[in-house]
C-alpha cells in the first residue's frame, strides 16, 4: 500500500526525481536572516556529557530506529560502495546560547557542507556521510521545540552517502553556527529568548534509541570552523509556505486552495520590471493589457481582476492602485490565491488575488547598486541597502530607491518612472515589532489605447497596419503618482498567541492629458474618428486591519484560530473629467494634428465608499495527516456618490456573507489531497427600474486537488476547479437604458504547476492551465460564447541552470516558453486574437558580490498580439527586446 501511494504522487506530480536536492545561486549567508558568521568555538571539557547525564531543556529528543522497508534494503550497502563516512551517533547539549547538535565522526574534516534557508528553516546538506549505528542499523534524530523559536531540529539520512540537518524556526530563520572538532561536526543553534541571557534547564523527557552507539570523549582542543557555502536565494524557485491564502505563515501543502508564489529569484533571473512579465509565470492567470501600456489588469481563472475592484494586495492589505503604480525594486515575492478570498479580504472578482509582498528590514548589513540598460533607450539603475541601525539590532532599515527611463516599438510611447521605499522595524522590547514603511511613486507615460482589429487581427484592404502605429498625440500624458505610508504593529503574547494590527494609508494624483481614443473606423477601413479627453482624478485610502491568532489543542484536536475587523474607505474626492471629438487620423498616413470640437461627455463628481468586515478562521488538525479548514465574513459597505455638475447625490449600502471550508488529507508525508468550497462578493453600484439597488455580485467555488512535495527542493499543485459568477448586471430587455442582474458566467479548468530545483544549479518554475469560461446567462451576449481574452490552453516554463564547479562556475543560462491559446476580442465573440508561442532567454554571470546578466525577450521576434477590450482595441506584442543588468553587493 505504500509503495502505491508513493508512486500515485510521483504520478500526479508528472516527475520522477532520483537525485539529491539542490538549489542554486552562491549567496552570502548574511544576504537575508541565516546568520553562518564563522567563529571560534568556547573550548569544551575533556568530557563531553551524555543526553542521559544532562539537564536537556527539550520536550521531546529521539534516535529513531528506521523503518522495517529501510532494513530490508540498507542504505549501508550503498554507503559502503560509495564510501561514505559513517556517523555512528548525535548528541544534543546545552550552552549558554542555546543548543549544539554534534553529529560524532573522527572524519569530520572530509565531508562537506553545504546550507540554505527555505522560509524558515536553515537546511545543511552533509555530503559523503552516512548515519549508521556500529550495528549496522540507519537512524533518525529528531528534537521538537528544544528552544524558544525553534520548533524542531532533525538529523536523517537523504540517500546512500548524504545526511541533512534541518533547524526549523518558529517566526523567522533560526541563528545557526558550524564547527568541527574531535567530536565530529557541531551545529550550535542559538535561542531567540536566551540571545542575551542563558536558558534554564529544563527536565529530561528523552527516549533513547533501541542501539545507541559507543561514544568516546575526545581531549578538549580548540575547534576548527568550517566554511559554510550558501547556495540559492532565501526560497530559491520554491516558496514553501504563503500567508495569502490564510492570513497565517502556513505551509502551502497543508491549504485547501490553490495558490503559487513568484519569488525573489525568479524576479531577478527574469530581470522582471512589470507585473505583466512576473504573472506570465502563474498558470491560468492571462495580462488583459500591454506590457508597454500604462496600467496592468489580469483574467485570472477567466474573470478579470483590477485593483480598483479590490483584487491587488499590498502586505496583506487592499490594495487599490496596485495595477497602476507598481516598482519591482522593492518587491520580494507575488503571491496569487486561484479562486474567491472575501472570507479574508473583503469584495473582488471572484477569480483570484495578488497579493504583493515588499521588502523586509534585514539583521545584517546589506548594500546593492544595480545598473541595467536595454532596448527602445531603457536605462534603469536602482539601489538597495539594509541593516541594523545600533549594535543590538533592536532597530532595522531598509531603503529601496530606483529611476527608470524608457521607450517603446510604439510611438512617442514613453515611460519614465522615481520611486523610493524606507523601512524601518523597530523590537518594543522582546515581544513586540513595530514597522514603519513608506513609498512614492511617480510615472510620467504617454497615452496608449491600442488600434483596431482590421487591419491587425482581421484583414484590411488597406494592408496591414503599422505595429509601431499610435493613434494618440505626442504630447499625450497619462501620469499617476502614488504616496504610501503605513504600520505594521505584531505583539506575541505568548509562543501561541499573537497580535497583529497594520495600517496603510494611500494617496494617488491621476493626471490624464491629450489622451486620445478611437472612438469608430470609417468605411475606407484606414480614417479613424477619435476622441480626446483630460481628467484629474485624486483618491485616497484607509485601510485598517487588527486580528488576533492563537494555537491551542482540544484534547488531541490542535487548532489555530484567527479572529480579525477589517475596516476601509475608499475616497475618490476628485473626478474631474471632459471629452471631446478631435481631429481624424488616417492610420496608414498619420498626420498628428491636435484639434478639438465638440464635448462628447464631461463631468465632476465624488465617491465615498466605507465598508466593515469581521472575519473568523479555525484551522482544525484532528491528526497530523488530517486537517479541516473553517471559514466565514461578514462585510457591511455603503456608498456616497456625488455629482458636483447637478448638486445631487445617491447613497447605496449592502451586506455580504463569504464561506470557506476545505479538508486536506495526506496519505503520505509528500502528498496533500484537498477539495474545498468557497464564496466571495463584489459591491455592485446601481438600481433597477424600479429604484431597488443592485446585489452584490457573487461568485462561488468547488475545488480539488492535489499537492506533492516531490523532495525538499522541488514541489508539484494539480488542481480541477469549478467556479461561477452570478448576479452579474445585463441590459433589461423589457426597459431601455437600464439593467437587470440575471447574468451569470462561469469558468472550469484544470491547473498544473511546478516549482523548485530539479538538480544542483538548474531551476524550474512551470505551469499549465485548461480553462472553459463561459456564458451561461445574459440578455444581449449569447449564452455559451466564450469570455474574452481567456484561452483554453495556456502553458509557461522558466528554467535556469548555473555550473555548479570549475572554471566557468557561475554561469548560466535561462530559457523561458510561453504559449498561449486563441482568445475571444470581446464579449460578442465577433473576432478572435491567435495563439502564439513566445521564447525569452537569459545568459548570466556571477562571481562573489558580483551579477551580469543579459536578457531576451521574445528571442525569435514572433509577431502576435497581447489582448483585446473590443474590435477598436488591439494590443499588439513586444518584439525582440535586450536587457543587460550589472549587480553588485557589498
């Protein structure tokens, strides 16, 4: 039976790995919080005690004898033939610090060591060793909570001639050193609560193993430190756990959704400068704009998400102009949950969330300068420093600062972005963190609104339009500007119990000048009437959010239950707007003339929206393999909107209930069933004929799945979803000029995804993505026709792989293949957008502190076309596009 459910995992996971675990680029382990400083040692006594002769403060620390599969076919045979060098015992003592773990050899000097940090685990990978008591039998070392922030150190065989040791943290990667001396090899793991002051000892409750090995007390001596080679970014390709999907760092195995993390790495091997490129990695999520063009929005699962309707994250927090000021110098990962998150984070599209995650405050010094220069006159040059602010590291910054400059294959199409991000994270004493953070943004971007379909998707007599055609002025203007400020307060009652309150604040200045638009395409197919328009828009937000998260057992049931209010106003005090008919262009023998006639629509109005939401989460493991997830909110929101021309005003309120429950069952350690149920809204402004208001749009979720951990670098999500959209608003047949909710849409598909490393240096971030997303309600848009811009078949690969030894060691290559099916122009299925298959590529170099890189974007130069809003709104693609980056740390 357990041989079957191995492989039905590695089935689902489509792989099948049989080499160690790797990760890939060479990293000083004071980059991010695994603190490996070489020092000297405290020379010990001629004795070094016995876990029976000790005061161990641990609850729980076992040799384990390894299972009766294991003993059938030992890896000792292995281990001989390769010649490993056995480690016949593992002791655990107390210091002053914390804890040193001392795997006993008298070969220590000959093995190597090589460590990482994954979220929160330091993992050391020992090559060449092998655990084997003298009797012959493999073990397993196992130590729970031994220290405070230390939730688990173990010591286990990986195969014939590799052990690892892995020290997993509470909160945050746990303080690690390593040593070799007579004993063998010393891992000293330092406590968060005796950083300062020793540890009181605590009783014994040990369990020795069924064999235990002789030990013999070496002469005290100085010990020798050994290099530790840090290998991979913090997460490298994989993330294993997110707080998106639950509001708590829970691992992604153990959530009943699906969700996939674009890390620090991928972000930096891509040389990613928008959303557009970062999402491309993300299965099922499709960009419904340009990548040159002046604001990002997604089809996500086949429904759109925007920021103003609620679906971008920042920290945690809503987010509402995530897609139009976004500056990847300070952006650590992209989070997306697949499906509905009301039960969380109030109203959205029900067809997923972003959630974008900055940059954090680091313990130890950390200074970058980066330089890039590309295509179309980009230049971008950015810095990134870090470190504590006095010798007790009780205070952190971090400054992140870029200017970016740039063109684009589209006329007078340009782009000029400043940006600058501090942070500061301050320690209240032991148990409590305050960090401060800011950020202003300011773009300057000319006015892109796409061309026709005739005579780019569809057949012109004309010819074919011009790619780098532009139906706006030169002296077009879209300019957003962006000032964040906000607070995140955490309070730690206990191990168990923590508080957290945060708070951003949000302006954003949207400045819209000469903007012109196609407003319809003449008979002759190549005159254009347009339209031009100015409008100044100013918003501002508040965003408030307080919830307390607790850990506590019901008998042998554990729980962790999060409790939070969730309060926010959305403050567009300023829309000021007019458009005009302007002078017609003739698209294949432009004569940019800037003339204005008569006023198509114009307007001042304000809106204020204020909404509550209360929200109860109970994450219940009634085994370690058998976990249920319970969820509800309730948000109440009203609206004022303000129409400054008539001196009127409309006022509208609601109210909304969102669900969530799912189970995860794991037959086996690596594997993860899940299926799970959930529902979300989204505040619908408007009323019907007879002035009764509008419901909330709903959206609703059945999903399953399976996750796999294929090893400790390399995981694998297969997910089958089902998700419909209802109270969508259409024209009411029966009374012209209004509209009733009887639409209703829906979307079902299947999701693959991939991340990690397969072998030492070479990285994989894929997915795969079937998605059916339909009509299946409405009184003017034929039922069964296909949502625009959602292709049935979508599939992305980014691979890198680095040399791991010699004298070329340090470069690499990256290939990157993305394809993406025929997509629907628009609602009315009246044209349609044709796949295409995109190549990028990467060629880099790294040596010490320092990085160059160069990328390829759209390598082979194919033509094709992004997406579509309707047949007078086509986005053609980037070509062949160069970037060169120099990086350097210090």
């Amino acid at each position: 039976m357990y041989n079957f459910l191995v492989t039905f995992g590695r089935l689902v996971a489509l792989v099948l790995v049989a080499s160690e675990p790797a990760w890939a680029d060479k990293k000083e382990s004071q980059l991010n919080t695994v603190d490996s400083s070489l020092s000297t040692h405290q020379s010990r006594g001629s004795k070094i005690p016995q876990l029976s002769e000790v005061g161990l403060p641990l609850t729980s620390a076992q040799m384990l004898v390894q299972s009766q599969q294991e003993q059938a076919n030992p890896p000792s045979q292995g281990a001989e033939q390769a010649g490993a060098i056995l480690i016949t015992g593992v002791k655990a003592n107390p210091t002053d610090k914390g804890v040193e773990v001392i795997l006993q050899t008298t070969q220590g000097d000959k093995l190597q060591v090589v460590n990482r940090s994954t979220g929160n685990n330091f993992i050391a990978d020992i090559s060449g060793g092998q655990l084997r008591l003298p009797s012959g039998e493999a073990f397993t070392f196992r130590s729970e909570k031994p220290l405070a922030g230390v939730t688990e150190i173990t010591v286990t065989n990986v195969d014939a001639i590799t052990v690892r040791v892995t020290v997993v943290g509470e909160t945050s990667q746990p303080t690690v050193e390593l040593f070799d001396d007579d004993a063998g090899l010393i891992f000293g793991v330092a406590s968060a609560a005796t950083a300062t002051q020793p540890q009181p000892e605590a009783p014994q409750t040990t369990e020795k193993p069924a064999t235990e090995a002789p030990r013999e007390e070496p002469a005290a001596q100085q010990d020798d430190p050994i290099e530790l080679v840090v290998t991979g970014e913090q997460d490298g390709y994989r993330a294993p756990d997110a707080s998106t999907a639950t509001r708590t760092d829970t691992p992604l195995r153990d959530v009943p959704q699906s969700i996939q993390v674009v890390p620090q790495q991928v972000l930096k091997d891509q040389q990613v400068n928008t959303l557009n490129e970062a999402l491309q990695n993300v299965s099922g999520v499709i960009s419904t704009g340009a990548n040159y063009s002046q604001f990002n929005s997604f089809t996500i699962r086949g429904f759109e998400a925007t920021d103003f309707g609620g679906n971008y994250l920042r920290n945690g927090l809503s987010d509402r102009f995530g897609g139009r000021s976004t500056n990847f110098s300070n952006i650590e990962r992209i989070e997306i949950l697949r499906g509905p998150a009301s039960v969380l984070f109030g109203g959205g599209s029900p067809g997923g969330t972003i959630n974008i995650v900055t940059k954090q405050p680091l313990r130890d010094p950390f200074y970058s300068v980066e330089a890039a220069i590309g295509s179309y006159d980009f230049y971008r040059g950015a810095i990134d420093l870090s470190g504590p602010l006095d010798d007790s590291k009780t205070a952190l910054y971090r400054l992140n600062a870029s200017y970016e400059k740039a063109g684009s294959f589209v006329d007078f199409n340009d782009r000029e972005n400043s940006y600058i991000a501090p942070t500061l994270s301050v320690a209240i004493g032991k148990n409590t963190t305050l960090t401060l953070d800011g950020e202003y943004n300011k773009i300057n971007q000319s006015y892109f609104n796409g061309v026709p379909a005739v005579g780019t998707v569809l057949p012109n007599p004309n010819g074919k339009i011009p790619s780098n055609r532009n139906i706006g002025q030169p002296d077009g203007v879209y300019s957003p500007e962006v000032v964040r400020v906000g607070y995140n307060l955490e309070h730690k009652f206990s191990e168990d119990w923590l508080l957290r309150n945060a708070f951003y604040y949000s302006h954003l200045y949207l400045r819209n000048r000469n903007s012109y638009f196609t407003a319809s395409l003449d008979p002759d197919q190549r005159t254009i009437q347009r339209g031009v328009q100015d409008a100044d828009d100013r918003y501002q937000t508040y965003d408030l959010s307080t919830n307390i998260m607790g850990k506590f057992s019901t008998g042998s049931i554990k729980h962790q239950l999060l409790f939070g209010v969730d309060l926010n106003r959305y403050d567009q005090y300023q829309s000021e707007y007019e458009g005009r008919t302007g002078t017609p262009l003739d698209l294949f023998a432009p004569n940019y003339r800037s003339d204005r006639f008569e006023v198509i629509f114009s307007g001042n109005e304000a809106t204020l929206t204020d909404s509550l939401g209360v929200y109860i989460q109970n994450q219940v493991a009634f085994a370690e393999n058998f976990k249920l997830l319970l969820g509800g909110r309730f948000d109440i929101f009203e609206q004022t909107r303000t129409d400054r021309v008539s001196n009127t005003e409309q006022f509208q309120s609601g109210n909304a209930f969102s669900p969530r429950v799912g189970i995860v069952y794991q037959p086996i350690p690596p594997i993860s069933l899940y299926a799970s149920y959930s529902k979300s809204f989204t505040p619908t402004i408007g009323r019907a004929v007879d002035g009764e208001q509008f419901e909330p749009g709903r959206g609703t979720q059945y999903e399953v799945g399976v996750k796999a951990d294929i090893n400790d670098s390399l995981s694998a999500t297969l997910a089958f979803f089902d998700l419909t959209r209802s109270n969508v608003v259409t024209n009411d047949p029966n009374n012209p000029g209004f509209s009733i909710q009887t639409g209703e849409q829906n979307s079902r598909g299947i999701e693959l995804n991939f991340a990690g490393s397969i072998l030492p240096g070479w990285n994989i971030i894929a997915g795969y993505a079937y998605t059916d997303a339909r009509t299946t309600k409405d009184n003017s848009i034929p039922i069964d026709n296909r949502l625009n811009n959602v292709p049935e078949h979508s599939l992305s690969l980014w691979t890198t792989y680095e040399l791991q030894k010699g004298d070329l060691k340090g470069f690499g290559f990256g290939l990157g293949l993305f394809y993406v099916g025929d997509r629907q122009g628009d609602l009315a299925n009246t044209f349609t957008l044709p796949s295409y298959f995109r190549t990028d590529a990467a060629i880099f170099y790294k040596r010490d502190k320092f990085r160059v890189a160069l990328n390829i974007r759209n390598l082979f130069d194919v033509k094709y076309f992004e997406s579509a809003y309707s047949d007078l709104t086509v986005y053609p693609a980037e070509p062949l596009t160069l970037q060169g980056t120099v990086s350097w740390q210090f």
